[in-house]
C-alpha cells in the first residue's frame, strides 16, 4: 500500500443496461496532485467522478479512499471528504454567503466558524464584493468563482472538478485557471479535473490520465504522455497525427 | 339572521376550517408530493395521474363519499362526526390534499435535476438534500399552499352535505351565502359574498407578500 495515495482504483467496472461505460483497471490519485482526466465527450470520463462522488455506483472493483475501501462508510459520511464542482454552478436562490455557506451547513459548522470561513473564501476566489448579493443575478464567470469558493470552503480532502470550465467564454475561463491553480496547489488539495478540454487540462495537471472508448488508457505526467502516446488513438486525439 | 356578531361567528368558522383543511393538506401534501417528485417505484406514474385527476375533483362528489362514510348507518357512523365541523374539515381536506400533493411534486419536478446531486456532492444527507429542495421551490410551493386554500375556503358543496349548514354550528360564509339566495335576502347574501372574497383576498395577499420577499 502507497500512503502517498489518496485513492486507489482497482478492476472497476461500471455499467449502463448491459453496456460498460467505463473500465478502470488501476489508477491512483497522490495527495496533493491535480490529476486531469481528459478524453473525448462520451468517453467516460464524467462517469469516473461520478463514481468516485459515490453519486454512481460500479459494478464491480474497488477504491480505497486513504487505504481503506470507501464502501465501509455511508455516502453522507462518504461524501463529506469530498466536495463536487459541476459544469454549471448550480448555486441556489440564495445570496452569495449563503450558497458558499452551505456545505458547512450541511457538516453542522458553527455560525462563528461560518462567519469567518466565507468571507475569507470569497476574498481567495476574487469575489468578495458579491457576498450580499443574490446568486442568480451573477454572471457566468462570477458564479463559477462563488461555485469553486462553496467547495474549497469545506477543504475537502479530494475535489472532484467536472468540466467545470468548459461553459465560460475563453478570457473568463483563462483568468479563473490563472487564480484556481495557486489556491490548490498552496492548499494542496488533491483534485480530479474532468475535461475534454486538452490545454485546460494540461495548465492545471500535475499528472493527466487519458480516458478514451469507456476505459482508462494511458497515466502519466503531460510531457509523457504528449511525447510518447501509447498508439495511435491516442496520438489522434492528442492532435500528434 | 342577526348582525353582524353571527357573520363575525359564521367567518371565524370558515376561516378555521379552510385553514385547519390547508395545514393537513400541507402536512399531508408536502411529504407525498416530494416522494412522487423525487422517488423511484413501481406506480409512480400512476400514483401521479391519480393525484392530477383528483386536483379536479369535484366537492359534491367528495362531500357524497365523506357523507356516506361518516352516516350514521356507515363505517365511522359511531363516531358521531357527520354534521360536525370535523366532518367538513375531513371533506376540505380530501378536496386540497390532491392539489398541495400534485403541485407540490410538479415544483419539485421543474428543479434542475443536477440539484440533488450537486447537494450530495457538497455532502447533504437525504433530509438536508430535501430541505435545500424545498427552500429551492419555495416560491411554488407557496403556490400550492395558495392553491389548497383557495379550493376550499370557495367550497360549498361538500360542506353543505357533511356540515349540514347548522345555524352557530356548522354554518360557514358559502353554505350562508346559498342559503340567504334561497330566501331571497340578496343584500345579505351580496355582504357575504363580499366578505369571503375579502378574506380569500387577504390570505392570498399574505401568502404572496412571503413568496416574493426578497423579489424584485
């Protein structure tokens, strides 16, 4: 067993009807590693997070979350270590400090610990000056930052990122990678980062994982992976040939 | 009739009646309505369209089926209930549960499906995934409550049938407001007519004034 390893993925399978949507033979998440996992639309990659949100459920395999089988603990107390930032905000009718507030909510936190966690939290993500304001009447680019600020409040110990970019126009999405990638590597906060989107993924990843037809093909730092594709799929989709 | 401490008597019933119908409904409709929204069973379509189709049912035909169960000759004869205030809250409540019900589910049903799972991705137990759901829908369920209300605060049928619109008993604003028609007072029946659509008014504006707090 690797203690470096936050999660560890073993012969996972997981199914549609009769049909394999995403098989997973090994994969390992560092702590403290962004890992981008990149493929075509359809490939799977989104299922992958969704089965490590515990919000799908495999089939078949394993994931030991810190060495042990994450299937021990219930999914509350499951999902509480990890915190989930989708393609849209998503954010509720609420004001800004009360959709950022709301995980703490959910783990009991104290009002006093509120008080002082989303203000700060804002500030990191450049947004502070929208804390009264209502969610839904925030842009795009504005909502996605309060989005990152309502998960990376709960300082989860895996962030599950799921295209969480993708639906911003580029100059927006480009700035909030610029601030993001700071903020998790001083945190170190282990991440998944699901895109389809090969430059995003390479800017944020410490390592990239290439999910291509539903199976996990290829594992390995960027420069490794552009470099030396495993076959020619893969050099196709990496845009070599 | 004498004026106006009966009408004062006469409204207050109603008023507590219809209000009673619309918390049970509520207390009834709420947890239903979420389960028809957000559940996944075998029947749930069914169940559905048997909720729609009770949203129109029509009073006298509830108030004929509450009669027939609350008749002294009928299965809850012995309780004693028909001509009571309770029967016609029982009535009331049969005619808005299925509105709260149905309206409840289709508010829970209009949320971004993506909501839930974006609940539990920040670590929501199933009550909290709920309760954010609600407060999500609250400006529609709002409605529904509004809606519950108004199904049976105008109702005269069922409460004609199993009230039996006793004088000081069981006499509410709508079985009055017949009965002055029938003995040709209209001005009374008018004035009653009036004050009922005063009163729904002012409940509707309540409600209205809560669902768009914060609204611009």
């Amino acid at each position: 067993m690797n203690d470096k390893n936050l999660i560890t993925i073993k012969n996972l399978l997981v199914k549609r009807g009769n049909k394999v949507v995403l098989r997973v033979n090994e994969l390992f998440i560092k702590r403290g590693e962004i890992l981008s996992v990149v493929g075509p639309n359809g490939a799977g990659k989104s299922t992958l997070l969704l089965t490590l949100a515990r919000l799908l459920k495999p089939n078949a395999g394993q994931i030991l979350f810190n060495g042990n089988p994450a299937q021990k603990e219930s999914d509350t107390a499951y999902r509480r270590k990890i915190a989930l930032v989708m393609q849209d905000p998503l954010l509720f009718d609420l004001s800004v400090y009360k959709n950022v507030a709301l995980g703490l909510e959910f783990r009991g936190a104290s009002k006093s610990e509120i008080q002082e966690k989303v203000p700060l939290w804002l500030e990191r993500l450049g947004v502070a000056n929208l804390t009264e304001r209502r969610a839904k009447k925030l842009s795009g680019g504005e909502a996605q930052r309060i989005s990152l600020a309502r998960a990376l409040i709960l300082e989860p110990e895996l962030l599950l990122l799921d295209e969480s970019f993708s639906a911003l126009d580029p100059p927006t999405r480009a700035n909030l990678l610029d601030d993001l990638k700071p903020l998790l590597k001083n945190n170190a906060t282990t991440t998944l980062f699901v895109t389809h989107d090969l430059h995003e993924a390479r800017k944020l990843a410490t390592r990239m994982a290439i999910i291509m037809k539903n199976s996990l093909r290829q594992v390995g730092n960027a420069n490794e992976i552009f470099e030396a594709p495993i076959d020619e799929d893969m050099a196709h989709f990496l845009g070599k040939i | 009739m004498t004026f106006p401490p009966e009408i004062f008597q006469i409204t207050l019933l109603s008023l507590q009646i219809s209000a009673l119908a619309t918390g049970i409904s509520l207390l009834i409709g709420l947890p239903l309505g979420t389960l028809l929204a957000l559940g996944k069973f075998w029947g749930r379509s069914f169940f559905l369209s048997i909720v729609n189709t009770g949203m129109g049912l029509p009073p006298v035909v509830v108030g004929l089926f509450v009669a027939m169960m609350l008749w002294r000759s009928g299965p809850f004869g012995d309780m004693n209930l028909i001509y009571t205030p309770t029967a016609i809250i029982i009535a009331q409540t049969v005619i808005s549960a299925p509105v709260v019900i149905g309206l409840t589910s289709a508010a829970l049903q209009s949320l971004d499906p993506r909501l839930r799972l974006q609940l539990y991705g920040l670590g929501a137990s199933r009550w909290q995934m709920i309760w954010a759901l609600w407060r999500e829908a609250r400006l529609p369920l709002l409605a529904a409550l509004m809606a519950g209300f108004g199904s049976v605060i105008s109702e005269v049928g069922a409460s004609m049938m199993v009230g039996g619109n006793i004088r000081y008993q069981t006499r509410v604003l709508t079985t009055a407001i017949v009965l002055e028609t029938g003995k040709g007072n209209f001005e009374i029946a008018l004035a009653l007519g009036v004050l009922l659509l005063l009163i729904t008014f002012l409940v509707n504006w309540a409600l209205t004034w809560i669902q768009q707090r914060g609204e611009e």
